[in-house]
C-alpha cells in the first residue's frame, strides 16, 4: 500500500473510531440507567436542550463550545471528548497493528468490538461500580458471530471450528473466573470479584480465545496491585473496600491487543 493512501486510510478509521466513540458515550451514560441508546435523541441532561446535528461532531462540537451546553452554559463533562478522542487512538493504532504485522484484517471486527465493550466496561465501571450485562453478552454473542464469519480470525479455515472454539473459550474463561468470584467470596465473606467481571473475561475468551481472557486477568490484576496504594493516596478512594476491577481488566485486555502474543511468547522463551 502507498505511503499516502496508507495516511488516508489511517485518518478514516482514526474519524470512524471517534464516531463510535460518540456513540459509546451515549451507551455510557445510558446503558446503566436503563434508558434506550435510540430515543429519545441526544439532548443535555441539565436542561434537555436537544443536541443539534451541529453540537453533535466528535471532538470539535466540546472544543467550539468550549465544554459547555449551548443552551444552559452548564459544563459538559470531558469524558464525551476523552473516550471520542480514546475510541479514534485505539481503532487507528489496532489498524496500524494489524496492517503492519500482516494479519487478517478479518481481526479488525473482533478488535474494535472488543475495544469499544472495555471502553464501555471500564467508564461504567469506574463512575458506577458495574459493568452492565449489555455490554459483556454483546462481545459474547459478537465474538460467536465473528469465529463463524472470520475462522481466519483464529487461524482456522472450518467456521465450525472457530466456532466451538469461541464457545469453549467462553465457557472456559466464564467458568474459571466465577469459580474464583465464588471462593473469593467464601474466603473473604464478602464480594470479592464482581459478576460483571466474570463475564468481561467470558467475553474476552469467546472474541479472541482462552489465553486472552487469562493475559487479561494476569496484566489487569498486576495492574490493579500496582495502583492500588496510589488510588488510596486520592479522598474519594480512600473509603471504598474494594478496588473496581473493571478498568484493570480494560487495561489487561488493551495489552493483549497490542502486545499479548510478543509477551507470551518472551515469557515462554525464559522459561525455556
């Protein structure tokens, strides 16, 4: 591909991330409250001004309005331009990825649904302390389509194959991750692993397979350990007797996207 036309198709999928992300805000705030992501339209939860198709454009409507409602002045929070601008990084990056190693560009669909399901986990996660069941069950049901759409997404040629090989992955990851949610609970007498994270992982394995849905808990939960006291340093945190795992397994899920075979496999040549 020609340098140019390579720069032109990084920046179309660089503006069609950040208008998904746009959407993912939408899903964001909510998903949780169990309001509909189709109507009624975009409008501003202070004062209900509709949001014109004007006020509606990723990233440049918060810049021109300065993060502000047009109509009530009241600040608009930063997270609708961080996870439009977060959304747009990540889905030209994982092109970027994925061109440049010369992988099936097959792996984009399971990559970008997976990237915009932990943004969704990992905001939601943090503001409310769940991640709702509509974001896991779609990577779970979109992971299955796409093993039977994309066997090549798996290395596989048979789509039955890639298939029952997402499904077990599934089942396996799920399986493992409530086993540990049921004896944390036993051990600890309280919750110690939450039920949206079991099914994270459940859905990380049936979009890219067991040893995702394991990289993801072992780098999110080095990752949570790491920033453990630090979060304890911040008022707010300071209080709450368990950390929100969600953004961890986020982060756990990132790394695997990017690096996780290249750390598995320098990982298997020191042991070896």
């Amino acid at each position: 591909m020609y340098p140019q036309l390579f720069t032109v198709w990084c920046v179309i999928v660089f503006v069609f991330g950040c208008c998904i992300g746009s959407f993912l805000n939408v899903c964001i705030w909510r998903v949780p409250r169990g309001m509909s992501v189709v109507s009624p339209p975009s409008h501003c939860p202070k004062c209900d001004h509709e949001i014109t198709p004007l006020e509606n454009i990723p990233l440049l409507s918060w810049i021109f309005l300065r993060g502000r409602c047009s109509a009530c002045h009241e600040p608009i929070t930063i997270r609708y331009f961080l996870v439009e601008l977060v959304t747009g990084l990540l889905f030209a990056l994982i092109f970027l990825k994925v061109t440049a190693a010369g992988e099936p560009l097959t792996l984009l669909a399971p990559f970008f649904v997976m990237t915009a399901i932990l943004i969704c986990s990992a905001f939601t996660d943090c503001e409310l302390g769940i991640i709702p069941n509509e974001f896991t069950y779609t990577g779970m049901i979109c992971g299955l389509l796409f093993a039977l759409l994309f066997p090549s997404a798996w290395h596989l040629e048979s789509r039955i194959t890639a298939f029952l090989l997402s499904l077990g992955s599934l089942a396996a990851a799920g399986g493992l991750m409530a086993l540990c949610a049921a004896a944390g609970r036993r051990i600890f007498r309280r919750e110690a692993l939450g039920w949206g994270d079991v099914k994270f992982i459940a859905a990380a394995g049936a979009m890219a397979g067991l040893p995702c849905a394991l990289f993801t808990v072992a780098a999110g939960s080095l990752a949570g350990l790491l920033a453990a006291p630090f979060l304890r340093l911040i008022p707010k945190y300071r209080k709450r007797r368990t950390l929100r795992f969600g953004p961890f397994l986020a982060f756990g899920m990132l790394l695997w996207i990017f690096f996780g075979e290249t750390l598995v496999g320098m990982y298997l040549r020191i042991l070896n």
